[in-house]
C-alpha cells in the first residue's frame, strides 16, 4: 500500500514538473511584468500627500482616506514581493536542473516542453529516432522532478510548497 501511494505522489511530482515546464516561458514573462507592477506601486507610494511630504509618516487610529490609501499599497506591494520571490526560486530551480542534465536530455526539453518544437523537427536537429528522444525526455522529467520535489517526495503532500 505504501509503495503504490509512493508511485502515485511520484506520478504527481511528473506531472507538475510537466505542467512548470510547459509554462516555463510564461512564468519568466510573469516576473518581468511583476517588477514592471512593484515599481509602479513604488510610484503610487511616492504620490500620495502624506508620503509624498515627508519621509516619516504617523499613522494614527482615525483611518484617515490617505491612510487607508497608503495601507491598500502597502499590502500590495507585500504581496508582489512575494510573488516574486516565489516565482524567482521557482525559475532558479528550474535552471539548476536543466542545468544538471546531460546535453541531449537538456535539448529535448527545450526544444519539445519550453519552445513547443514539433518532433519530427527535433528528430531531424538532434539527429535521434523520435522513440529515442521521447525515452530521453522521460528520463530528463524525472530527472528533473527530483531536482524540484527531491528523490523522497512521499511525506510532502503539498508538492509546490517542496520547491
């Protein structure tokens, strides 16, 4: 019983590691536009009245509008920064583990999960039959699902919360 619940969360690291893989590209594109939001945000701070007069601002229990105002943005930029810096551990891990791969298994990948290459163009590039490249690129996802979740993946039930 304990093995095929193992086998499953495994089967569940592959297929998260798949889907990151895929959105590989997007979640990089995310983080720029996420440091373009966080110095707005910086802008909207600077702007406000209050803040804007003094670098020092008292805030006091009355819940004035400029208070709120300040406080909403505040929050927002926390979050942001979270954002962030989850999604730039993410890509960092991501890189680490293509990084580790072998250059055959690190093309397949890249050419077949991040640019979405067709295979019979991968076939003719790596100069690989497709049923070898496919074997390839299993090895280089479980590879790389060991990389993000680590080799023993069965205590975690979050898989996300691993990387």
């Amino acid at each position: 019983m304990a093995t095929f619940i193992t086998r499953l969360k495994n089967k569940d690291c592959i297929k998260v590691t798949e889907e990151i893989l895929k959105e590989y590209k997007y979640i990089k594109l995310g983080l720029k536009t996420l440091r373009e939001q966080l110095e707005l945000i910086d802008e909207d701070i600077i702007s406000l009245p209050a803040v804007g007069c003094s670098e020092r601002v008292q805030m006091s229990l009355s819940g004035s509008p400029t208070e709120d105002s300040a406080l909403e943005i505040i929050e927002q930029k926390k979050m942001i920064e979270k954002k962030i810096e989850e999604n730039e551990a993410l890509i960092k891990a991501v890189d680490r583990g293509l990084n580790n791969l072998d250059l055959i298994h690190r093309q397949v990948i890249e050419y077949t999960m991040i640019d979405k290459q067709n295979w019979v163009y991968i076939c003719d590039k790596l100069k690989y039959s497709e049923t070898q490249l496919r074997e390839k690129k299993k090895e280089a996802i479980k590879s790389l699902s060991y990389a993000l979740f680590g080799y023993d993946i069965s205590d975690e039930d979050n898989l996300l919360k691993r990387i």
